[in-house]
C-alpha cells in the first residue's frame, strides 16, 4: 500500500471511529480535508493535510490537534482513538511489520519454548488465520479461514478455521468486544460443528473475567475436537494466552 493509500486509510478510520462516538461531522475537500465535528450544540473543525511531506510525523499531529478539538467539544472519553489498533498500526509504521512472517516467527518461537499446546504443523495455519483477522481487508470467507465481524458480512459456507477480531470497545465494522466475540465465536461452533476444527479470538485486550463464564461451553466444543485459540496483539507483538481454566 502507497503511502497516499494509508494516508487516506488513516481518514477514513479517523471519520469511522468520529462516526461512532457520536459526533455529526460533514467533510469539505481540497488540497487539505477539512472535517466540521458538531457535538450538541458546540462545533469546531478539524484539519489535516490530504498529501503530507512526512506522514507518520502528520498524522500524529493530526491526532493530537483531533483531541484537543474534541475535548474543546466536551468530550472527554478519547479512548476510541486512542485504542483504535489501525490507527496504532498506520501512525507508528507497524502495518508493515504485522505480516504472517512475523506472526509465524513469533509462535514458532512460543512452541520452540514449549509455551504452547500446539504442534509445529499447527504453527502455520494459526500464522494465517491471525493474519487474516487483523487484515481488515480480508473478506469474510478467505479460503479456508471465516472472519467473523459484527457488521453481519455475509459467510459464504462453514469453514475449518474460524477467527473473530476482538477490541475493549469493540467496532461495529471491524470487531467485536471481547464477550461478545466469543459469542458469536460459539455460535459458529454450533451451526458448523461437524466441519470447524479451530477458533482463534485475536484481541487487543485481555480480561479473564469477561469470558470465565464460557468455559464449560468451550470446553465441550474442545472435547467434541474444536481447539479455541487467544491471541492477544500489541503493536506488532503476537503472543498465545491461556485462558485461566487451562
């Protein structure tokens, strides 16, 4: 992807997450994008350059200013954006470096330390699966592999491998809260079962307590030979997580 591409990526995620706090926004374009947020009866408008000279260093600033206005618009809870993983991944470069390359070094190193209950052939399809969950590109069914998010896109049949994208908030478009990730993730076990064979939840956040009431389910599928995997991401960092009944 060009840098003009991610650019335009990081507005267009900017205008989807402003979309989904709740603020009324309407978007003038010339040589800079102007964005006017309303929210109630304050407005203000928010400004950034649609052909920077250094991206990265634009696009934080961009950030910072797209605070300061919202907080000048009264509102206070920032962490949307600030826990936006594609924002994450676009401001600091890391797009780049999550690739199942990457992934795959990282497990394989987890298995070389015995840290996981997986065998080394398993390494390979886990790498692609956790791919395909953070390429918010990918379609629902890639292959082999369904990607299940919240916006009800469509699956074209039951796979062997599942993954859901999960988020603390969560994303109407692009992922699920944690809970309810895991959900729709049982839900899928019981329509496909007799053909899924594995479940992955790719979180960037990790609370035990949300999903500890889903262990019997989870371990009934387990015993009926469906594996559930969590992984939660940071920055480009990959690590396996057991959940606390393991």
């Amino acid at each position: 992807m060009s840098n003009s591409n991610k650019h335009r990526t990081f507005i267009n995620e900017v205008i989807k997450v402003l979309k989904d706090m709740g603020c009324y926004i309407s978007i003038d374009e010339n040589k800079h994008v102007k964005i006017k947020v309303a929210n109630g009866d304050k407005k203000d408008t928010w400004i950034v350059s649609k052909s920077p000279t250094n991206r990265f260093s634009a696009q934080r600033n961009a950030l910072s200013e797209l605070k300061r206005t919202l907080r000048n618009l009264g509102v206070n809870d920032l962490s949307p954006l600030e826990n936006n993983s594609l924002l994450t991944m676009i401001v600091n470069g890391y797009e780049s470096q999550i690739d199942i390359q990457n992934i795959k070094s990282q497990l394989e190193s987890q298995v070389g330390r015995g840290e996981l209950g997986l065998l080394s052939e398993e390494v390979e399809i886990l790498s692609r699966i956790i791919e395909s969950s953070l390429n918010r590109t990918k379609t629902a069914s890639n292959g082999d592999i369904s990607i299940l998010r919240p916006d009800g896109s469509p699956l074209i049949a039951c796979t062997k491998f599942v993954a859901v994208p999960a988020a603390e908030k969560g994303s109407y478009h692009n992922s699920y809260t944690l809970k309810a990730g895991c959900d729709a993730l049982l839900n899928y076990y019981q329509h496909c079962q007799g053909i899924v064979v594995m479940g992955v939840v790719v979180t960037d956040i990790w609370r035990p307590s949300n999903i500890n009431e889903l262990e019997i389910p989870i371990q009934i599928f387990e015993l009926l030979g469906i594996k559930t995997i969590f992984v939660l991401t940071s920055g480009h960092s990959v690590t396996i997580i057991p959940p606390t009944w393991k």
